[in-house]
C-alpha cells in the first residue's frame, strides 16, 4: 500500500508521540523493572519510525527530528529525576514515619496506664458510696469515660499489632 507524502508525515508524528509515551511509561518505572511487551513494542516503534523516515528520505540528522527526539529526552529525564526525588523523600518520610508511630505506641501505653490508675480511683470512690448506682455522677461519668479511653487506646495498641489484656473491671 502506497501512502502519500502528507500520510507518511502524519504517521511519523503518530510513531513518536507513540515513542514518547512508552519512554515517559519507562522513566516512571525504570527501564531495568520495564516488561518485557513494553521493550517489544518500543522496539518495532523505533524501527517503524527508521522505515517512515527512509520512506520519506528524511536525514537522520535533520534538526526537526532531532529536536522532537531532544524534548523526548528532556522530559524523560525530568520524569526520571522527580522519582528519584520522591523515592528519596519517601525513604526519608518512612524514617520520620517510623520515629513518629514509636512516639505515639509509647505514648498509648502511658495513657493507658494513667488511665487504669484514674478507673481504679474512680472505682474506689464508687465502692466508698456502696456502689456504682449510689456514687455520685462525677463518679459514675469518670468511670465511663475512663472505661471508653481505655477501650480506645486498647484498640489503638491492638491495631499496632500489640497484645493488650483486659484487667478485671475493664
């Protein structure tokens, strides 16, 4: 099938924009992680380009070429570079990340500790009066609230994957 010099041109255009949205597709993820259809098919694009550009006797070193084929590097390169960028930032944000999650377990467990300790006052106060019915409600609301952050900071810890027994009374 013969193809006219307008048609030629337009499927050239058509090839490198094809080319230039597989090399951003392996800027993104590394050409070493890349698989393997994806090199196939970068491979028979390039080589349709070389037959298009042949068909239309284009130089290889013709600057309209080369410049289309230079902004394709540049941003490939660019792509490139920001993840690299982001991988390093995310190690960084991973240390930051872990540094934060022990500072918040530790301070779970001495919530909960000070929180067993008010729930045993406020239980102590309730036994004084003859029971939780008879205290006063400042009582009965301590041992409520208390109850419910213990549940809360229990259920906090469990999710961090710790072991967390129920006490008597809780």
């Amino acid at each position: 099938m013969m193809y006219s010099q307008e048609q030629l041109v337009e499927l050239l255009k058509s090839k490198i924009s094809v080319l230039y949205q597989i090399d951003l597709k392996l800027a993104r993820t590394g050409t070493a992680y890349a698989p393997t259809d994806v090199l196939l098919e970068r491979r028979d694009v390039v080589r349709d380009i070389l037959v298009i550009e042949e068909s239309l006797g284009i130089d290889r070193s013709d600057s309209n070429v080369l410049e289309v084929r230079a902004d394709a590097r540049k941003e490939k390169d660019r792509l490139l570079r920001e993840k690299q960028e982001r991988e390093r930032q995310s190690v960084a944000m991973s240390a930051w990340e872990r540094e934060q999650r022990e500072l918040s377990i530790r301070s779970q467990f001495k919530q909960l500790d000070t929180a067993r300790k008010n729930l045993a006052h406020y239980q102590a106060q309730a036994k004084a009066f003859g029971g939780i019915d008879l205290a006063p409600p400042i009582v009965r609301n301590g041992t409520i609230e208390e109850l419910t952050s213990i549940q809360r900071i229990k259920n906090v810890l469990r999710q961090y994957g710790y072991i967390i027994e129920d006490l008597p009374g809780e």
